[in-house]
C-alpha cells in the first residue's frame, strides 16, 4: 500500500511539473500570439472561439482576449481566483492556433498552459486563501418557484422547432421554447429567466455573474421555472432596496430597484455571506510582451 502510494505521489508531482513546463507535450501544432490592435465595435473579447468541444475542435481563433481570459480557460478557474499584475484584464491578445486531432479538453489546457510558459515565460502556483463566499439558502417564508413541468417529445420525433423571441409586458424578451437561464435587457433592466433550471446550475450563473463563489444550501432538488428583474451592476440597483412589487413566475407588475443579490428575495431565497478558503492562482513571473512565434 506504501508503494502504490508512493507512485502516486511521484506521479502527481510529475504531473504538476509537466503543466508548468514549456517544453512538455501536448502542444498546438502551430500557434500564433501576440498583442491584439485597438479595439473596434467589430471586435470582441473571445474566449471560447474553436477548441475542444466546440463546433470547430481543430483550430482556436482568439481575436481580442485578456490574459484573465487566456488563465481562466488555461488554469480552469475564475477571475476571482487569480492574483497577478494589474494588467491582466486589460491588456489583450491575438491567438490562432491549431489543435492535434483527438485532444481532449484536459490535453488542451496543458497545451494553453505550455504556451503562456514558452511565450511568456509564465511560472505560477495554487495556495488556499480565505475569502468571502455566498451561500444560497431558502428564505423565511420558503420558496417562491414554480416547479417545472417536463414536456413529452413529440411522437413523431420532430425536433422542437428553434426557439423565437416574443416580447412580456415589460418589453423583455421571450424565448417560449427556450430550456435554462438567460438574461436580457430592455429599459435599464435586467431580467434573468430561467426554465426547468435546477439550484445547481442556478449557482453557477450566480458565481459568473456576481464574481464570488456560490454554493447550495437550499435542499431543493426539482427543476423550476422562474424569473428576476434587477438593475445591472453600476445604474443605481440597491440590495437593500424593497422589493414587494417584483417580477416573479406567474407574471410581472412592477421593476424594481435592486441588484442580482436583493432580486433573490422575488423568488423566495437569499444569499448568506461567509468566509471559506478559495484555490487561488499566484502568478509568481509573466512577461507582459509574448516572445516571437
């Protein structure tokens, strides 16, 4: 038992060597990176644009990303859990590259990771640090949900025809088909719908969108549809602001004014705010200028 746990240790740091070094395998076969021009409305931050598990698995075309971005899909993490320069979210890149066929997800973090090291001679490390998190539990008068209703497949097995957008008394629109959560936007509002989501995933839209981690204490195990009107961070929205006249399920009377944390009340839940310790990323050296391809 001393010895397989041995090899596994061995096995483990070799494995965390191999993430951090420039000169291990698996690479892109070619790849192109350098500083992204000025911006223009044309060009956006990307991603996720090619790569495994996309449309497109064989080749990544980053126009305009941020080294955050290049460390949250290289490192799987949230920008919340990085610790690094000032710059990190400001000063963009261009990336092309091409992706060996077959690579999985895993193969292709390491493949980015390899890349930061060779071009910008990255060196980091994880360490645990405390840190506020939420906790999203049931309010004192319960939840204020309904629980969705799964919809037979159509005998003939059509597929569903593709979701069209109508507009709810608020001007917001409507996607009737739609399945999960998303968000939009209309009169300085936000609106978050969601359809047959489950507390699971609803804590991940959270943890996106507020930029902190989010975990489940609700004991709620259904899937449920629901809506939450709220103003968008920076126009003015107050967590403590009242929230009796508010969007909910069954229809809509009021907007109010209130952030995403405030708007959890339209819904019956709240956010409880703790500290944990969070897996952090220090960049300990990263050149700010990419080496030539």
């Amino acid at each position: 038992m001393r010895a397989i746990r041995g090899v596994c240790l061995t096995a483990l740091a070799c494995y965390a060597a191999y993430a951090q070094s420039g000169d291990a395998s698996p690479k892109f076969e070619a790849a192109s990176v350098k500083p992204a021009p000025p911006p223009t409305p044309a060009v956006r931050n990307h991603i996720n644009t090619g790569g495994p598990g996309t449309a497109d698995p064989g080749r990544v075309d980053w126009l305009s990303v941020s080294m955050t971005g290049f460390l949250m899909e290289a490192y799987n993490v949230k920008p919340y859990q990085i610790s690094g320069p000032d710059w990190l979210g400001t000063t963009k890149f261009q990336l092309t590259a091409t992706v060996p066929k077959g690579a999985t997800k895993e193969q292709y973090r390491l493949m980015l990771q390899n890349l930061l090291a060779e071009r910008f001679k990255i060196k980091v490390h994880f360490e645990k640090k405390e840190g506020a998190v939420y906790s999203l539990v049931v309010g004192k008068n319960g939840p204020k949900m309904r629980e969705s209703v799964d919809e037979p497949a159509p005998k003939d097995g059509t597929p569903a025809p593709a979701p069209s957008a109508q507009k709810d008394s608020d001007g917001f629109p409507v996607y009737p088909t739609a399945r999960g959560a998303y968000t939009v936007t209309a009169n300085g509002r936000t609106r978050l719908r969601a359809q047959q989501v489950t507390m699971e995933r609803l804590v991940a839209v959270l943890t996106n969108q507020l930029g902190r981690t989010v975990t489940d204490e609700t004991g709620l195990k259904g899937k449920y549809d629901f809506a939450l009107t709220y103003a968008p961070a920076g126009a003015g929205g107050n967590s403590a602001a009242p929230s009796a006249d508010v969007s909910t399920a069954n229809g809509s009377e009021a907007i109010p004014d209130t952030d995403l944390i405030g708007a959890l009340q339209q819904i019956g839940l709240r956010l409880e705010q703790k500290k944990a310790m969070i897996d952090m990323l220090i960049i300990d050296h990263l050149e700010k200028i990419p080496t030539e391809n």
